[in-house]
C-alpha cells in the first residue's frame, strides 16, 4: 500500500491551486468539475470544491466537517479495508468498483480521519 495524495476540501478550488502555485512555485491542474492538484514532488495535494466531496461521501466536504481526506491506493482494496474495519476504523463506505473502473471505498479511523481506499487510477 502507499499514500497516494491529500484531498483539501475548499469553497474555490481553483483559486486554492492558483494560490500554491503562486505562493510555492508548484505547477497545479484545474479540472473544470471543481477539483484539480498541485504537484508537490513525490504527491499530488489535490484541491475539490465541497460539492465534490459530497457527491463521494455526504460525510466528507461539507462546510464545518471533514476538510480533508488522506488518499491511499491499494492492489488488495477489499483485504486492506477489512484489515482496517478489524483495527478499529469505522467502514463508511464499502468497497465498490466505480464507472471507472477503480475500486474505492472510505473509512473512519479511530482519530476521526477519513481515509479514501482505493485501487490505483
């Protein structure tokens, strides 16, 4: 398994991206459905809108809860998240393969930190 990127979810997005290019020199992406990322050496922050993250999981992005998720990608998503649910995370969303064809899923750790579990894209 290996961390994959940071998702910080943010009212603009692209002014979010623009600012980190500006401010750190980092070349960011804007992917005009309210989301895109920064290029910060061996990871990606990516910057979405609240209404992104809500249409992943209504738990996520909402103005005044979770402002971010740590992203990790997996070769075995299903054997990971059971792996984290019997640790002690709290399953939020089981894994399932999306129309792109990666398998995603999310959980709740014990500190409250939502982590995005998913197959590499």
């Amino acid at each position: 398994m290996k961390f994959a990127k940071t998702i910080v979810y943010v009212e603009d997005a692209k002014a979010s991206i623009e600012f980190f290019e500006r401010a750190f020199g980092w070349k960011g992406t804007y992917w005009d459905q309210g989301a895109g990322e920064v290029d910060a050496g061996d990871t990606k922050i990516v910057f979405a809108t609240y209404a992104v993250g809500q249409s992943h999981l209504a738990e996520v992005g909402a103005p005044g809860a979770v402002g971010f998720e740590l992203a990790l990608t997996s070769e075995d998503v299903e054997g990971d998240f059971q792996r984290a649910v019997d640790a002690g995370a709290e399953p939020l969303k089981a894994p399932e393969k999306t129309p792109w064809g990666q398998v995603s899923s999310y959980l709740r750790c014990p500190d409250g930190t939502v982590v995005d579990l998913a197959s590499p894209a």
